[in-house]
C-alpha cells in the first residue's frame, strides 16, 4: 500500500475498509463486587491522546523516535484494565499478538518511552481498550447489541509502510511505522479501530465508494470522540482543535496546524471525488453536528446503533435514511430532525 499525502489510513481491498462496563451480578442474591480502585491494577506509560494536542506544540519532531523529542509532560500512567494474568498484553477486548522487539511486560509498563518498541505496544492495547469500554459505557453490549465487543487482535509495526490497516482476514488491526510510528497516537489506533466496529456490525462492510467513505468517516470520528471522552474523565490538557484527527502523527506529512483529516470540514455531496478519505469528511462532519446538536452520548448511540442496519455497499442516502429512523425509533421526533437537519447541511439526497 503506497504512502500518501496526506497519508489515508486505510482498510485495504482485503479488508473492511466507557469507561468500566458494568459488571453482571454473579447470582441473584450476592450482589457483583466492586471494580478494583484504578491504582490497585496493572499500570502503564501512554500518551494522553497525542503529544501534539497535550501541549499545543505544532514543532514538535519525530526525531527517529528519539525519547528527548516529545517532552515528559505529554505522557501519563494509566489503568491498564481488563488484562488476563499472562503478564502480557492479552485482555478481555484487546490482545497485542506480535510486535516489532520483544513483548512488552505489564510489570515494566510504566517504564517505557517512545525510544522503546514496547511504548507502541502499551499504546495499543490501552486505547484499543478504552474505545471498547467507551462503546460499552454507551450501552453497547448490554441493553443495545455489542459492538465488536470480543478480544481485538493487534499487530504493532507488521506493514512497512507508513499505514496502517484493518484486515477482514483474521480481523486484526496492523499499525505501521514511518515518520511517526502509528501507534503512537490515540487518534490513529482508534480511527483502525472503528473500522473493526464496522466490520463487526456488518461483515465486509465498505464495498462501495460511498460505503468506503462512511467506513473512514465513522473511523475518524470515533476517534476524536474516545479521545475528547478520556480527556475529560481523565482531566488531560488540550490544547488543539478537537476537530482535527491525528495532530502527531501527520506532523511529517501535513503543514501546521498538524492533522490527518479534519471532521470540521464544509464539503456537501456534490463535492465526491471518489476517494474514500476526503469523501469520508461530507459524512464526517454530519456525525459531528450531530454530537453538537444532540450531545456526545445520544449523538453516538444513535450513530453507533444506526450501523447496525447499514449494508455492506450502503450509499449515502440509505445510511443517512437508517441513521434518521434509529434516532426516531431511540429518542423521538426532535432528536430524528436533528439528525435530519445535520443530513441536509451535506446536501446528502433523500433526506
């Protein structure tokens, strides 16, 4: 797969394209136990979404993955939740299954830096895991139907290039390397991640250009979504645009301000050029005025659920269609007009 610029992150011709989850009562009369204070778990060295939106710094360089080039203030220690008791990186939603250098241990996770193979790794896993338990802190996987709610499989640095991808092969997300190594920005690891959602939801799904930039859009979108959510619960300092996708990643191949792709953007239907990322930001920037007009939780249920009904070469229309009547079937008239309207400012037909 050829780099590009800016560089699309990608699910390839082979492939498809929240906090705690509540825990079910071990029997009717013993109530669940209470979930492990976050310090009493498996901690680990990440980054809080990406050193570029922690600090506001549009200079900063990859350096060759030099640790002295990201300052210490960009990192965090952080819960890593959900693992099994192989002292690997191996849990109930993610599963880190071969990597560039040797396995990260969980008892040395707090020590590494990006200098280090085994920080990716770390990355990974934890993020992987938090867009899971933000889906299920939606109500996905418990009152509304899972939402690739299994153990995610995860390659680290397995594409030479500089991409990375979703494969419907073995369903596993593979994040390359090159400029900055992908997995080390949140907004990368869960744009792949979205297209495993999909995938999930719909088998094959993204046979069709239209499909194609749905599947991109969802991606980017989820991504500044479970960012901006970790952010606030964990209290991390932002200091770029919420709207921009993958400020660190993009600093080799975009001008300051640094992004992938923005979910802010003006473009209508009539602006398709058929190429799936930059027709991905028309139904990127309708999802967005729907988190704005309904608020991020009702927003992302209902863009979440509508996916459900999508088919795998969905168009434009049709998605919008579906996405409308799940927000009237969900919360009524008012929200399916919000909805509606976000539609129409896309100039999307049929709606």
């Amino acid at each position: 797969m050829s780099r590009r610029s800016p560089r699309g992150l990608t699910a390839a011709a082979t492939a498809a394209a929240a906090l705690l989850a509540l825990a079910a009562p071990a029997s009717a009369s013993a109530p669940a136990p209470a979930p492990a204070p976050a310090a009493a778990l498996p901690q680990g060295s990440i980054f809080m979404v990406n050193p570029v939106q922690s600090s506001g710094d549009q200079t900063l360089l990859d350096a060759k993955d030099s640790a002295g080039a990201v300052p210490a203030s960009a990192y965090t220690t952080a819960a890593l939740r959900n693992l099994d008791a192989g002292g690997g990186l191996s849990g109930k939603w993610a599963y880190v299954k071969s990597e560039t250098g040797a396995p990260a241990a969980v008892a040395d996770a707090t020590r590494y830096n990006r200098a280090d193979d085994q920080f990716e790794q770390v990355m990974a896993y934890f993020w992987v895991n938090e867009a899971q338990e933000y889906l299920q802190g939606l109500g996905f996987g418990t009152e509304l139907p899972g939402a690739n709610d299994r153990v995610q499989p995860v390659r680290i640095n397995q594409y030479g290039a500089d991409n990375s991808f979703f494969t419907d092969k073995k369903a596993e997300i593979r994040f390359g390397k090159g400029g900055v190594d992908d997995a080390e920005d949140a907004e990368v690891i869960v744009h792949e991640y979205g297209h495993a959602v999909h995938h999930a939801q719909v088998p094959g799904f993204g046979t069709s250009p239209e499909a194609g930039a749905i599947g991109e859009a969802f991606g980017d979108y989820l991504a500044v979504e479970v960012g901006a959510h970790a952010g606030a619960v964990y209290g991390w300092p932002r200091k770029a645009d919420l709207a921009c996708v993958a400020d660190w990643d993009s600093i080799s191949y975009s001008d300051a301000p640094h992004c992938l792709r923005r979910i802010d953007g003006n473009k209508v239907y009539a602006d398709r050029v058929g190429e799936v990322h930059a027709d991905g930001e028309i139904w990127s920037r309708a999802l967005f005025d729907i988190r704005g007009a309904l608020g991020a939780r009702t927003a992302d249920r209902i863009i979440v659920n509508a996916q459900f009904g999508f088919a795998p070469d969905t168009s434009f229309e049709a998605a919008a269609r579906t996405t409308i009547a799940t927000a009237q079937r969900m919360y009524g008239t008012s929200a399916a007009n919000a909805v509606r309207a976000a539609f129409k400012a896309r100039q999307i037909p049929g709606v």
